[in-house]
C-alpha cells in the first residue's frame, strides 16, 4: 500500500469543488486518511514549491497558492502516486484527458485546481511538510 500527497488548490475551493474532488478520489478507490484545510503562507507556499524556485511561474504560483484556503490531503491506494497523477490530469487543463479532476475544474495551465506529488520520494516529503 501506498501513500501519495495531495493538494485541492485556491481555485478549486473558491468555485465550490471540494465535494465534487473528494467523490471522484473516493470512487477512484482511494482511502483519505489525512485530510485539513490551511491557508498558506506566502513564505509556506515558496518552500513547498522551492524545486520550481527558478522558473518564471514561481512568483505567480506561490502568489496564487498562498491567496485562499487549500486543503492538504493524505491518499492511500496500490500504486497511490501514479494513480493520483492519473486521477488529475496533465498539468495544462486544455491538454488533460476527458473525466480528469484538471479537465473538469482546472481555470489554466497555473489555477488547476489540484496538486499531485511526482514520485514516492517527493510523496514521503510532502507527505511530512503537510502532516508532521
Ligand atoms: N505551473 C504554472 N505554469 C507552468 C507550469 C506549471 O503556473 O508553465 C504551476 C501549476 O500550478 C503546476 C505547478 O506550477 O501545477 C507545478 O508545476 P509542475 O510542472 O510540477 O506540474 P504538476 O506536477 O503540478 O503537474
Ligand atoms: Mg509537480
């Protein structure tokens, strides 16, 4: 069994989704077992995100992450990380596939709705960041 570390961003809880974004992980057959809702600091927002420290969105992205409530989540599955990254969609909600949370919810290529950690390892620390 594994854990992955997930995000509903800014955007996805302002428009209302939380619901909708927990039914789809729920019937996807994830189990939550970590689950709060934090408003980021900007400072809390730049560490989370410091491996994209020096790409032109990092600005904007911490900007945006810090600008209204998230809500951190813990998912346990088999193969949880892939399968999250699945569930989501391609970063770019125009290029994600039919039925993917970032299809259905996601504003743009940086408001989209939902993170998703890229690796297990990346999961553990994430996992950690959010849920000491
Ligand atoms: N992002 C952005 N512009 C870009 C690429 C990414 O604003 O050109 C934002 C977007 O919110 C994305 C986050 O930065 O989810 C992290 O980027 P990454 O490449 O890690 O994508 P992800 O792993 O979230 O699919
Ligand atoms: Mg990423």
């Amino acid at each position: 069994m594994e854990t992955t570390f997930g995000v509903i961003k800014p955007d996805a809880v302002a428009a209302g989704k939380i619901g909708e974004i927990i039914k789809i992980i729920e019937k996807n057959g994830f189990k939550i077992v970590g689950l709060r809702m934090e408003r980021l600091s900007l400072e809390k927002a730049q560490k989370f995100y410091e491996v994209h420290k020096a790409r032109p969105f990092y600005n904007d992205l911490t900007k945006y992450m810090s600008s209204g409530p998230i809500v951190a989540l813990a998912l346990e599955k088999e193969g949880a990380v892939k399968a999250w990254r699945q569930v989501m969609g391609a970063t770019n909600p125009a290029e994600a596939e039919e039925g993917t949370i970032r299809k259905l919810y996601g504003e743009n290529i940086e408001r989209n709705a939902v993170h998703g950690s890229d690796a297990l390892e990346t999961a553990k620390a994430e996992l950690a960041f959010f849920f000491p």
